[in-house]
C-alpha cells in the first residue's frame, strides 16, 4: 500500500507542482478525488451496510458551508463576517483544520438523522435522508449570513493565499491526501472485526442481533463516518469551485453520486473509485450537451439496472481480480490463513 500511494502521489501531484500539467487537467483531477470521497463513503452505507441513504448531497454541503466560512472569517473576512482575524499565511493551517470541521460538522448534523432513522428497520432511512437533503437546501436558502440563495463565495482567496506563502498546488495535495485516506480508512474499517458486523447487519439484521451484534450502534457509526467523510468532500469541493450555492447540493448532486456508487458495484471499494473517475471524466466530455447530459445519466443507471445489476466490479475488489496485486494492496490475515488452510476452520 505504502508503494501504491508513492506512485499515485508521483503520477498526480508532482506534476501539478511541476507544471506538466495544465490548470484544467488539474481541476478534473480534483474532482475525480473529491468524487471518490463521495462514492466510496456512501457505498460504506449503501453497499456493506445494505441500508438506503438518498440524501448524501447534503452533508457534503454542510461540510461545503462550514469549511468555507470558517476559512473566509479566518483568513479573508467579508462585509457579512467582519475583517479576518488571522494573517494570510495562516491559511496553509486554517484550511486543513476546516476541512476537518466540515467533517465533523456533517457527522453531527448525520446524528440528527440517524438517531430517529435507526431505531426502525426498512427504508426509513431513504425517505428521511431524502427530506432532510430538502431541509438543508431550504434552510440555506434562507441564510442572508452566509448567502442565501446567492451563494457563498471568496474560497479563491483563500487557496490563492495558500499558494503565496508556500508555492506548490495545495488543493492538489489535500484532495490526494482526502481520497487516500477515505480509501485507507474505509478498507481498514470493512476489513476489521467492526467493519464485519457492519457486513453481517446487509447480510442478516436478526441474525447479526442474536449473534450479539449492537445494530444500532454499528449503524450509528458507519452513518456517521460517511457523513463526515462528504462533508470533508464538500470542503474540498468549495475550495476548488470557489463559489458554493444550495442548489448545487440538491438532490440532483445525491442521485449523481448514487449513479456512481451502483456503477462500480454495491460493497466494493474498487469499483467506486473506477466509476468516479469514470463518470467524472465523462461528465466532463459531455459537458457540451449541457442540461441533456442530465438526461444521459439516469438512463445510464437504467441500462445499469437492465443489463449489470450488481455493477461494474459486482463486491468484488481488484485483488480479487489480480490476485497477484494482494502484495500492493494487502488483505486481511484471515483471509490468507481461509485459502492456506482450504476453508477449514481451526
């Protein structure tokens, strides 16, 4: 793994600080990480978990909003926010530890939704995440502070006063180190005794309980991971765009994430990243067709349904595909000592 990273860092963020590659390469690069952070944080849900959450876009926009008037009032201020309080340079500081508390701001505001969601089984969860993605864009639309339906904007300062005090493509850097470590913590967690409860609550809720399984306590913290993993997304999201209104969080931006996480494959990390770099750059291609690329997408999920109902990588991941790269990649020591042994149980 360690080598993996090395190479992704060489073949991604070494040339955007050398220049070799050019602003708008950059950009869909960014995207493509911060997509990964979406799609692999709700398949944590959607996929190993087996609930329904339909509303993801909005605590990306909470983590979106924190992180972009936390870093504005700090290091920029506004005539809304008041003079900033801290010097430029601090931004290189401010702005990781805001992405941070767009995280934790979106897992909080998840714990307003998984508290009633949870102590129910069935599609609870869809219809509530679904109103509360409503809730959060209404709200905000109402905001005058930080807004309102005209959005939020200065972020560009910021990452610009970043660059002045240490030249070297931050947002670059932090989307790298953000996809990294959602992959690493979200495979560390599926391949733990934990992230197996998590597993065992798709497979069977009843029988996950009687096997002395806390449901609603393995529930709880996986939602609440995801949560505060698309809000750390939509930091990173504001901070690239540098403009951030509540109709970009809409269930329009949820149900593009869904595409991407059924696309790759339901329970597999692989996959979600595969599908949003793919749906990302082909987004991108299609961005001539304007609002009929909108049109293109949904039938994209209804050919998926048809034709590849479990998804381009099904639950599988690539080392189940390479077997040779489970030495890049790593796998979980149970799982070496079932194929040594045969699938014996000692």
């Amino acid at each position: 793994m360690p080598a993996l990273i090395g190479v992704l860092f060489l073949a991604t963020v070494v040339p955007s600080g050398l220049g070799l590659y050019n602003p708008y390469i950059q950009l869909v690069l960014i995207y493509i990480g911060v997509n990964i952070v979406l799609t692999v944080s709700l398949n944590l849900v959607n996929g190993y978990m087996g609930e329904f959450s339909v509303g993801h876009a909005a605590f990306m926009g909470v983590g979106a909003y924190v992180s972009s008037v936390t870093t504005v009032a700090l290091v920029i201020g506004n005539p809304r926010l008041g003079g900033p309080l801290l010097p430029e340079a601090s931004s290189l500081v401010v702005f990781p530890l805001s992405l941070l508390l767009g995280g934790v701001a979106a897992a909080v505001f998840g714990l307003l939704v998984a508290i009633p969601s949870f102590r129910v089984r069935g599609d609870y969860l869809a219809i509530i995440t679904l109103a509360v993605n409503f809730i959060f864009k209404s709200l905000v639309e109402n905001l005058d502070v930080i807004g309102g339906p005209r959005g939020f904007l200065g972020m560009t300062r910021v990452t610009s006063a970043m660059g002045r005090a240490v030249d070297v493509p931050w947002t670059m850097i932090w989307a790298f180190v953000a996809t990294v470590g959602t992959v690493y913590v979200v495979h560390s967690l599926v391949n733990s005794t934990f992230g197996k409860a998590i597993v065992a609550i798709r497979e069977d809720e009843i029988a996950a309980e009687l096997m002395t399984v806390d449901t609603r306590r393995v529930k709880v913290v996986a939602f609440l991971l995801s949560c505060g993993l698309a809000g750390v997304a939509g930091g990173l999201f504001a901070h690239v765009l540098g403009f951030i209104n509540p109709a970009g969080f809409g269930i329009l931006k949820s149900t593009e994430v869904l595409v991407m996480v059924y696309l790759g494959g339901m329970g597999s990390i692989t996959g979600s990243v595969l599908s949003a770099a793919g749906l990302t750059v082909l987004l991108e291609a299609m961005r001539p067709l304007h609002v009929f690329r909108w049109v293109l997408i949904p039938l994209l999920l209804i050919l998926l349904m048809r034709f590849r109902p479990t998804g381009l990588m099904g639950s599988r991941e690539l080392t189940d595909v390479f077997p040779a790269l489970r030495r890049w990649f790593g796998r979980p020591p149970e799982d070496e000592h079932f194929e040594h042994t045969g699938g014996r149980v000692s």
